[in-house]
C-alpha cells in the first residue's frame, strides 16, 4: 500500500492499493491440473500463525457443516505442514471437501487462493493473497488488529475476540452468504 501513496507523491496517477504476488506457470499449472475437475470452489484456511488463531477440529466440522448448509460449492482445504492431518481428517470425513495432494507450500497455496470463488481465513498471509488476486474473502479475526484490512473488493469480517474457537456460527454464515450473494 505504501508504494501507491509514494506513487501518487512522485506524480504518477492514482494506483489501485493493493498487494502483488507473482506466481510461476509451472505453480499455478500443477495446482490447476488437481484443481481443475472441481470447478468453483472455496478456499478454506483453518491455521493461523499462532494456536489462538487456529481453529480447532470441532470447529472446523462446525464451519464445514455450515458452508455447505449455504451452498453446493466444493470446499478446498488450504493448509500448511502442520495442518496436514486435520486437511486429511476433514477430507475423508466429509462429501465434497478436498485438499490439494501436493505437498504444501506458500506458493501452492497461493495457486488455490488465486482461482478460489471465495476464500475463508483466519490467518493474515492467506488474506494478503486474497488480496493480490482480489479474490472475495471472509476474514475472520482473533484479536482484530485494523492494521490488516481485507482488500478485496468483496469481502467480509468476522471478529472473534481472543480465541478464533469463539466464533459465532451465525455471524460467520451472515458474512458467507453476504459475499455470496455480491459475486
């Protein structure tokens, strides 16, 4: 965001303020190639960089459940190393939910946010992506710092307090169906 308001300062026209994220061909080909059969799907990240920002399985089933009560849109399960397990849990527990087969990595993750109908995150790097692709997203907050707005064009905030577990299903789904409805 700083380099547009220096931008504008040095004389050149208005930018749009947003992140940049290149990604190779051979990422975004081997993510597609996985990807591909699924058509529209949403992104959903359930780690974030800290244990307070990282849903729990329970939770998880619980924001599972409630997509899919709001839409038949296959559900992609971005993830890091350590959320591995719960990725395969939830997949092999649930119709219509999948994981990328490749190992995990920031760049491959970034290929799921990029062709995502929607992204789901509590986690600032996953919404960072979102927004160098402006990919609609719900962001959900633990412990809301302003600092990290979303900057998609459509988007959605949930704010949970000190424990992302806290998380009012209802007003996630008020969020869900609120980008929903503007893409």
């Amino acid at each position: 965001m700083t380099w547009a308001f220096m931008m504008r300062e040095a004389g050149f026209p208005a930018v749009r303020s947003i992140y940049e994220l290149p990604l190779s061909d051979d990422v975004l080909d081997e993510v597609r190639e996985e990807m591909r059969s699924l058509g529209s799907y949403i992104a959903l990240n359930l780690d974030g960089s800290s244990q307070e920002r990282t849903f729990s399985l329970s939770i998880a089933e619980n924001l599972i459940a409630k997509i899919q009560s709001e839409t038949d849109i296959p559900i992609v399960i971005v993830y890091g190393p350590k959320g591995e397990d719960k990725a395969r849990a939830l997949v092999d527990c649930y119709n219509n939910v999948y994981r990328l087969s490749l190992s995990p990595s920031i760049k491959r993750s970034a290929a799921i946010i990029k062709d995502a109908y929607i992204a789901i995150t509590p986690d600032t790097s996953i919404l960072h992506m979102a927004s160098a692709y402006n990919t609609p997203v719900v962001a959900i907050y633990a412990d809301y710092k302003t600092r990290w707005p979303a900057m998609a064009d459509v988007s959605e905030s949930v704010v949970v307090g000190q424990k992302i577990d806290n998380i009012s299903l209802d007003e996630f789904a008020k969020a869900l169906k609120s980008v929903l409805a503007r893409i």
